[in-house]
C-alpha cells in the first residue's frame, strides 16, 4: 500500500513538472520582442562546506631578525641569518623564511659544525668552505654553498674546528 501511495506521488509531480515546463518555454518564446538583454552569466564559484575566517595574524607573523646575526649568502640567492659564535655556543639562532629557529649543537665525528633541531627538522652544518642548511621533514637541502662575507674573502667559516687549529 505505501510502494503504491509512493508512485502516485511521484507521478503526479512529474506531471506538474512537465506542464510546468511547457508553460515556461511557451512564455519565454512568446515574449522575444520585450526582452531585456542578457546579462554576462558568471560562472559558478566552487561552494565551501566550511569558511574559514582569515586570521592576518596567523598569516603575517614574522619573526625579526636577531639583532647582531651575521648574514650567510647562498647559491641561488638564498640566505639566512645567523647569530650566536659556533666557536664556542652550544645554540644558536638561525633565521630563515621569515622565522627564528634556536638550533642546538650536535656532536660529530668529523670536524664539521651541526646544529640540528628534532622539533622544527632545521638542520645546519658548516665546515671550513661552506654551510649547508636541510631540513629533515622532507630530507631535501633548503640551501647550499652558504658563505659569509668573510668567506667570501677567502677566509675559512668561523667553525669550532678552525678555532681549535689556530690555537694549536
């Protein structure tokens, strides 16, 4: 008795539907010469489920660079900022893309300078040519051939290794 009740329900507005559209199209074809011109149809812009508000807060933030770090120019002119005496520090700061990361030393075995942060994946070492900056969360190096302006010169980085032959 329902599945009955049902399809006559549904037959009754389709028929409606049906008349309905013939009614439509009858008047729209009837009343070309008092139609207004089309305007431009915009096209349909995706819907979002859920709006995100913005938050220029979260967007904007950026770190300022530490007062008194030292410039570390890059291949493919790239750069960070560094501040701390990797002679002698245990952490230093390092600025890049637009934040302060405070890495803390990591022994080596080999004589270069690594200061590596678990939590944020940065990952600098320096040994006497050059520094070289990674990050861990993907395994790619974010910036190579990194030298500072003394480098440049042909002095070699201000490594812990390099301050320890000077003073032998």
């Amino acid at each position: 008795m329902k599945k009955l009740l049902i399809a006559a329900v549904v037959g009754a507005l389709s028929s409606t539907l049906l008349v309905t559209a013939e009614n439509a199209s009858a008047q729209e074809s009837g009343s070309t010469a008092t139609k207004k011109p089309a305007a431009k149809a915009k096209a349909p812009q995706p819907k979002r489920l859920i709006k995100r508000k913005p938050n220029p807060e979260k967007e904007a933030k950026v770190d300022p660079i530490p007062e008194g770090s030292e410039k570390w120019s890059c291949n493919e002119g790239l750069s960070f900022e560094m501040k701390g005496d990797m002679k002698r520090d245990q952490i230093v700061t390092v600025h890049w893309a637009n934040k302060n990361y405070s890495l803390p030393r990591e022994n080596t075995t080999t004589g270069a300078d690594r200061f590596h942060d678990a939590a944020s994946g940065l990952d600098v070492v320096v040994i006497p040519t050059k520094a070289m900056l990674f990050s861990d969360k993907d395994g790619s190096r974010l910036a190579d051939e990194c030298k500072t302006a003394a480098m440049m010169q042909g002095a070699p980085a201000p490594t812990q290794s390099n301050a320890i032959n000077k003073a032998q």
